[in-house]
C-alpha cells in the first residue's frame, strides 16, 4: 500500500490512503463532508442545509412541536367539566366494534 499526496489520485484527498480493500488494515473510512461542503451544496441541490446533514432530526422536531401546540388545549380542557350530556347515549359495544372494523379496513390495518 502507498500514499497518495495532494496531486495523487483524483478520487482521493492528501492524507487519505490510495490502495487496499475496504476494511483492511490502514484503510481510513470515507471522511464526512465538512460544513463548507454541506453549505456550497444545500443551495446548488435546493435543499436546506439541515435535510443534507438529517439534524435536527425532523421527525423528533415535528413531534416536539406538535407536543407544544396540544399543550394548551390539554390544559383548557383539564379546566372545563360540561359534565354529562342527557342527551347523548352510549353505542352498545357491538356497534362500536363493527365501526373499529370499518376504520381499520379503510386505513388497512
């Protein structure tokens, strides 16, 4: 194995190593992109810079933010006691059943 410097190799980088088979001994891992990169390449992709590095993780973020808007509505109804309600009467079990049914089928489930 050798090293290739700065004008070595087009696929590789001074420092990187230039030979051998992925894993083997004194083979570095792909390096990841440094911030720069990611920054030069967000705009030419149309992307933000946070969906090229995946963070803040979108998922966990919509979560956190979906948390913060049923707050306020959970603490409105702890407020609030309507008590019952004559005029509503409860579907026997079966019923509610065959409509569970319904909804999954729909939703496949």
């Amino acid at each position: 194995m050798h090293r290739e410097g700065a004008r070595g190799d087009p696929g590789t980088r001074a420092g990187q190593w230039a030979s051998g088979p992925a894993g083997a001994r004194g083979v570095r891992a792909p390096l990841p992109a440094s911030p720069s990169v990611t920054g030069a390449l967000a705009p030419a992709l149309s992307a933000p810079v946070t969906e090229l590095t995946g963070q803040p993780y979108p998922d966990q973020l919509r979560a956190d933010q979906l948390d913060g808007l049923i707050q306020p509505v959970r603490e409105a109804l702890n407020i609030y006691d309507l008590g019952p309600d004559p005029d509503v009467v409860p579907r026997p079990v079966e019923e509610l059943v065959a409509h569970a049914d319904k909804l999954c089928a729909m939703v496949g489930v």
